[in-house]
C-alpha cells in the first residue's frame, strides 16, 4: 500500500511539473498570426546556442509551470537562434546569417533586438506582428510573469511600465 501511494504522488508531481511549452519557428507563427480571429501575441526567446543565461532561462523561467501555462495560453512562442543559418523571408525581405568574427549573427536577430545583440534577449510582438518591446537579460518566474502579463493582458495600452510595475515607488 505505502508504494502504491509513493507511485501515486511521483506520478502526480510529474504532472503538475510537465507542462512544457510548444515552441514553433518565426514562420509557423507569422503564419498563425494571419489566421482568422487570431488573437494572440507573438513571443520571441532570441537565444544562442553558446549562451549560459539562456540555459538558464530556459530551464527556470520557461520551465516553470506558472510561466508555461500563461505563455502557451496567450502567445505563439517562438525560439529563435541569433546565429542561425537559414535564410528567412518576411514581408518581402530575405533576412539571411551574416558572418562576422568569431561568430555571426542573423538579420531577423538584429532586427527584433534592434542592433543591441545581447543574450537572453525575449521580444514580445502583438497580434498584428508589430514590436512591442525587446527585454534583454535573465529574468526570474515573477518578474517575467509581471513582464509577460503587462504585454499578455494589454495593459501596455492603459499604463505606461513604471506606473504597472511601481517603479519609483
């Protein structure tokens, strides 16, 4: 009986920490976005491959149940890596991995971190694929759902970030 029981909970805190969230490519969600009656956001994890932080990010912010949930819920979410090789058209224009020292960088990464390439950088788009705003940096579960909740519920449109987030306070 008591391993019957010890099964149980192990099953259950497996599921109540397996929620992951399905991340897709710039293109599926470009392509999500054009749909009719579409109403989500668009969020982008803009790594690289050599990043610690990202590691990071990804296994205690993105991983966190809270912080899934939300995410897949209210935005198409998107890994993107800054220096990735495949060339990538949207709204007419190639953006292409443009070699430069050691590494390179891709355009579209350029574009979206508006020439500040620093890493973990996530982006929040709207629904209509315009720029909300970069975020550049680690942030923990609570802060990233503070961020993530200010751009997911459209309080962006009824209150400027230091009034959501009491800076000054």
């Amino acid at each position: 009986m008591k391993q019957l029981l010890l099964v149980i909970t192990f099953l259950a805190s497996l599921g109540l920490s397996a929620q992951d969230i399905n991340w897709i490519s710039f293109e599926e969600a470009v392509n999500l976005t054009q749909k009719e009656g579409n109403t989500k956001k668009v969020f982008i994890d803009v790594y690289t491959d050599w990043c610690g932080w990202c590691k990071k990010m990804d296994k205690d912010t993105f991983q966190n149940p809270e912080v899934a949930a939300y995410m897949q819920a209210n935005f198409y979410m998107v890994k993107f890596n800054a220096e990735g090789k495949e060339p990538i058209e949207y709204e007419g224009k190639t953006f292409k991995y443009v070699p430069s020292g050691k590494r390179g960088y891709h355009e579209l990464a350029a574009a979206l971190l508006q020439g500040r390439l620093s890493y973990p950088t996530v982006v929040f788009l709207d629904k209509d694929l315009k720029m909300l705003s970069p975020v550049p940096g680690y942030q923990k579960v609570q802060p990233f759902m503070q961020i993530a909740k200010y751009f997911g519920e459209n309080i962006y449109k009824e209150k400027d970030w230091k009034t959501y987030a009491g800076v000054g306070k």
